[in-house]
DNA sequence: AGTTGCTCAGAGAGCGCTCTCATCAGGGCG
DNA sequence: CGCCCTGATGAGAGCGCTCTCTGAGCAACT
C-alpha cells in the first residue's frame, strides 16, 4: 500500500546498486524537495502550526513522496524526550508466569502508553545482578519515566528512579515505613480490603459462619489488605480459621489442608488469588468435601483462564487489572506532561484505588 | 552504593538551585576532567583498546567521578545502531492472556538480548490499525531488528519489516505459500510433528486403538504440524476421530464433546495444547469418563500453570519455550553481528527446531 | 643518518534534528 | 508617509557522540 507512494523516492534517488539500502531520507532531502528550509520543513512535521497553508502542502507532499520519517535519535538528542517509558517487573519467575495477571497489566499499559504515542520498554529483573543492569539502564536516560510493579518490601527500584531523577508510578500499594506520606510516590491499587469484605460479606449472607481464609505472601501489601478486609467482618474470627499462601495454586491446596486439619468444621474459604483457590478446590475434593454445599470457596482476580475453568466455575472478586494498568500509564503521562511536577515540590500526585466487585458463580 | 562514588560530581558541579535536575555529565567534561581529548574518552568508554593503560585509569577515575552515562541518543545518531530488538506480538486477546507461553518465550529472549547489552521492545498487536502503528514505529528506526511471533495466514508484518530493510526472526514456522523457500526467511520452531508422534505412540503403547485427536486453528502451522504428526502414525485413522479447537480451554470441551457424539468408543484423546486438554478433561468428566482408565489424555506445550493441575494431571509433550525465545533472539543477534547478512543474497540464516519430548504424569 | 613502520593521541567533521534569533513582508495606525 | 507590530520564513548554532585522518613519538631497519 505505502508502495505506491514510496516509488517515487526511489526513482529520485540516485541510482543504488541494487540489495543495498538506501540512505533513509532526512529533514534536509524533505526541504530541498519542498523548496523550503530545514526550519519550515520541521514545522510541518510536527505539527505545522505557524507555516503557510501553501508551504505545508508542499512539504507533506515531499514527506510522501520521500517515504520521510523523521529520525528519532537525532530528535531526542535536541528535545531530551524520548517518548519512551520503562515498565520494569520484578517479579520471581513461578509468578511472572503462572499468572496472566501481569499480561493484563501490561496490556493496559501498552494501550494507553501507545494511544498517547509513547512507547512501552519492558525491564524484566530476575535477579539481584538485574537490579543493577535496570538501574544503569534508566540512568542512560532512554526512557522519560517509569512504571514500577509489585514492590516487595525494600525494594531498591523506586529509590533508583528518584536517583535518576524519572517520574515513576507504582502499581500496588507499596508496603515500606512511611510510603504513603512520601510527596512523589504515586501509585495504583485496587480495593483489596473492599474486594475481601465482599467476599466474606457474600459467604455470610449465604449462612456459612466457619469462614477461612487462604492469605498470600503477609509480605505483600496486597495479602495484608485481603486479610483485613476479612477480619473487618470477622473480628473475633478464630485465628486457626486463618492460613498463609503464596498465590500459587500448589501453596493454596498446602493451606487449605492445613485449615482442614485445624478446623473440620469449617464451612466456607476466602481465598486470597484464583491460582490459590483452585489448588483448595482441589484439596477439598480429594478430602471429600463438597463445593459448595459443604464448603464454599470464593476467590480474589477473576483471571478468566482459571475462575471460569475450575470445578466447579470460581465465584470470586473481580478486579479491573487492565484498568489498572492504564490508570499507572495515565498518570505517569500526566506527570510527564506537567513540567511542574517534575520539580520537587509542586503539585499533588494523587494515588488511585479502582474498585473491586463479585463475580457470583457455582463454588459460593 | 553509587551514591558514594557520584557524590564528588555534584560538589564539582557549580551549585545547582534544589530541585533542578542537575545537567548530565558529557564525554567532554569527562575528557577534561581526566586531562585528555574527547577522542581518546571515547575509546575508553567503549572498551579502551589502543590506549595507554596510564591514560585509560584516569579516564575511568573521571567517568567514576561524574557518574558518566553515554548518550544514547548522540551514540545512535551516529553509530546507527540502537542497541534494541522491537518483539512483535500479533496474538488476540484470548490467547495472549491465557497462555504463559507468550511470557515464557519473552523471558528467553529478554534473557538473551540483555545478555549481549541489547533492549527489548514489546509492541502488542491488538487490531488492524495496530499494524500501521508499528509499522511506522519499526519504520521510525528505533530498533535494529525484529522478533515477530505466531503469525497468522498472509500476516503483513514480515514484508514490513523487509520493507524497512531491518532483519527479522520469525517464532514458528511461516505458513505463507514459498516461505519455506524465502531467502532471508528465519524462524524457530519447535518439533511439532515429532512431539504429536510422541503422544501418539504413548497411547499406542498402552495398548489405545481409538485415538482421537483435538487439533488447534489449521490456519496455523503448529496446529496442522501436530496434526501431520499424529496421522504419521495413524495414517489410516478414522478422520471423525479428528476435530478442531482454538487452543483454549472451551474449544477444547467442545471438540470432546463432539468426538464423544461421533465416536464414543474412542479411548484416548491427543490434545493440541495444554489448555485444550484441560476442557477436554471436563468434558470427560462430566461424561462419566474416568480418565484414564476410560481415555487417556495427552496434551502439549507442558504449561507448568496447567500441565501440573489438572485433574488428573496431564501427560503432555513438552517443548522448551524458553530456550526457543533465546534461540529467536540469538539467531536475531548473529544476523545484526555479521554485515553480510543484512545485504541481499550472501550467508546462510539457518532456521532451527527445537525438540520435543514427553512428560508422563498420570493422565495417559 | 635516513627511512620505514608502528602505536597512540588529538583535531575536527559530521550524524539529523530542533529552536532561537534575525530578517522580511505586509497591514494598521498616528 | 513613516512607524511598529504581527506573522511567516530562513540561517545557523548546537545536542553528545563516533570516527577518520593527521601527526607526534619512538623503535627498528637499510
């Protein structure tokens, strides 16, 4: 389709010996073509505000006629942007993998980021070498800001970005001293404590009252938030009823047999995350334990692949995770976009709290 | 850890008002600071060779100091290269959610390009307008090759990437008419037909004689090479004994639920993919099928998040999806490192498959 | 002693772009 | 009729880097 467009370049061009490429047009080759100068040239590419309507035909049609796009190098190296932004994920492997969780997050990111012609760079840290690899990276000044995922307790990437001096937004509340009063720090979370009372909430108004609850990693402000969702509606809950998982499918059947083995009386499980809910189904299953008639088991994410596949289909709290990964890009862009935040003090970086909702299926 | 080390650099600096971004240090305050020419810092930033020891510890001693960091915009503007590899995802929603294979493939390559300094860029697909977008951005010369994965029938962006002259690496096997044959056509693939002979032979090894089988999309090359293989060695098979999925988990229920209507005295199934195999399983179940006693099941792919969890656990070919990322991108790189390549005709870009092999769990 | 060859350092020319600033044309005004 | 203001255009100075080319210095050869 540009084909067509793009021949004419090639027949102006001087004669290249065939299979090597050809000089990619510049600014310079446009203006000659246009008959003005460089200056004007550049106006019309970005924008051509300020240039006869006449002059800016000319050029667009020399822009066509050369195939021209502008070269980004040379762009950034004047503009200092660079129309880029790191998403960096530090996140163990079991996790990055298992769970689509992070593809949906990205997708958000991905969607909003290009929709305001931003490009998305993924960082991946594995290990404690990455930390450094990322951090050189950010330091070299390819990306104008950066989107941080899942912190873990101490983690160094936010410290990093501040270092280096990039606007950065944080996905999930981040769980060191005092976080939540640095100016700055901006994050997106969603309703985890809200999410879990409506869980507990749906388990009590359908009668069970020997409810437990399967919490992920207590080193994750996520889990903690769950947990007190939980305790919200049950604060003289039985501790026994409560067990740690680790948001796998395997570390929620490990919990949901040590809460059969503590209470068999129990009659309903809050699981913290899908993946861990359906390794309760499983547990309860093998323990001969109906779901839901004996047990009813609710869930946390709503992850299509595993919520609707499980036996029977989860009932669980949905939360909006591609919403939520717009929402980071949204705000990094606006923090962007406004050169007063990028000074220290100025304006209010507000955090933000999607909200969470039921999913009603077969297992509550 | 660096701040101790790039301390000195603001002290050096004249005072900079709070707040204000102090200017980044450039190769020619790193060259006067070190008492030497722009030239010769250059040379030790970029390894050092044909400098005198002397001259290159003072260089170092400088760049430590101001906590220099290249340019990279100024560095591609002439050198040309930008040190990153755009990933190219052209995958629905459903799938690209779904499946971990996409993350799995993405760390391998992520793994191997940062092994050699090179950035990876993700650029998701989404619809039809998506493939103009990137296309322009891959035009646009922020990257020095391109990774495209799973593409589908007449999939635009391998003429797009040649258009843009940028040397690429295909994930699976092109599907295209002569694309076997095109020059400068490289792809990883794994073993499909020999892992479908795998499965195949396993059921036949138990002593399975109606073996049916659930295939992915046949607009797909890895559908119909797992296909090929199971008629290698069925090649009188029954064709009500074959159905078609989508590689998710529904598709596959319903292919079973069909191959049960046509064929009930079937007694083992070959699933496409994990996934499919997992609906499979439902189905089964909710037919009344002990598995596998009744049917044996084998999968494909080996997805940890599904393979490992089903219930019963799922036989299944495994394919090493990681290590075919690496590959993708190794092969990506050696193209980027040899100059002849990247002219018409010279060199040989070998293609490479992977093998398969199988995973017995308790399903078959 | 003259020549050649070699290693190492510096000078300087760009890479392609943006953006400031000077210039110039034209219109409204005193 | 001259002045200033407005708006459109072009000239040119870099952005920070790499890389070629020149030349200095020195050892080894004729």
């Amino acid at each position: 389709m540009a084909d067509h467009t793009a021949r004419p370049a090639h027949t102006a061009q001087p004669a290249a010996e065939p299979g090597a490429a050809l000089p990619r047009p510049t600014l310079e080759s446009v203006a000659e073509r246009a008959g003005v100068s460089r200056a004007t040239a550049s106006r019309v590419v970005n924008g051509g505000a300020g240039v006869r309507a006449e002059l800016r035909e000319k050029v667009r049609l020399a822009v066509d006629e050369l195939g021209y796009v502008p070269n980004l190098a040379a762009r950034t190296l004047v503009t200092r942007r660079n129309g880029a932004v790191a998403v960096v994920v530090a996140e163990p492997e079991s996790r990055l993998f298992s769970d689509p969780f992070f593809a949906q997050h990205l997708r958000g990111i991905s969607r909003e980021l290009s929709a305001a012609d931003n490009q998305m760079l993924l960082l991946l840290i594995e290990d404690q070498r990455d930390y450094d690899r990322v951090g050189r990276y950010l330091a070299g000044g390819h990306v104008d800001g950066v989107l941080l995922f899942s912190l873990h307790h101490a983690d160094p990437m936010p410290e990093t970005a501040r270092r280096v001096g990039l606007p950065f937004v944080v996905g999930g509340r981040p769980g060191w001293p005092g976080a939540e009063s640095e100016r700055d720090l901006v994050y997106v979370d969603s309703d985890n404590r809200g999410g879990a009372r409506l869980a507990v909430q749906h388990l009590r108004s359908l009668g069970r009252r020997r409810i437990a609850t399967i919490t992920g990693p207590l080193d994750q402000t996520s889990s903690l938030d769950r947990l007190d969702g939980y305790r919200d509606l049950l604060p003289d809950g039985d501790p026994d009823l409560i067990a740690e998982g680790d948001f796998t499918p395997d570390g929620g059947g490990r919990a949901m047999a040590e809460l059969l083995a503590r209470c068999p009386d129990l009659d309903a499980v809050f699981a913290g995350s899908d993946a861990m809910a359906s390794g309760a189904l499983k547990v309860l299953r093998e323990a001969g334990r109906r779901v839901p008639e004996d047990v009813a088991v609710v869930g946390f994410d709503d992850v299509e692949s595993i919520a609707a596949w499980t036996d029977p289909p989860l009932t669980t709290v949905r939360q909006d995770i591609e919403e939520m990964g717009r929402l980071m890009a949204r705000l990094l862009l606006r923090r962007l976009a406004d050169p007063t935040t990028s000074a220290t003090r100025v304006a209010a970086p507000t955090s933000v709290i999607t909200p969470t909702h039921l999913v009603i299926r077969a297992s509550a």
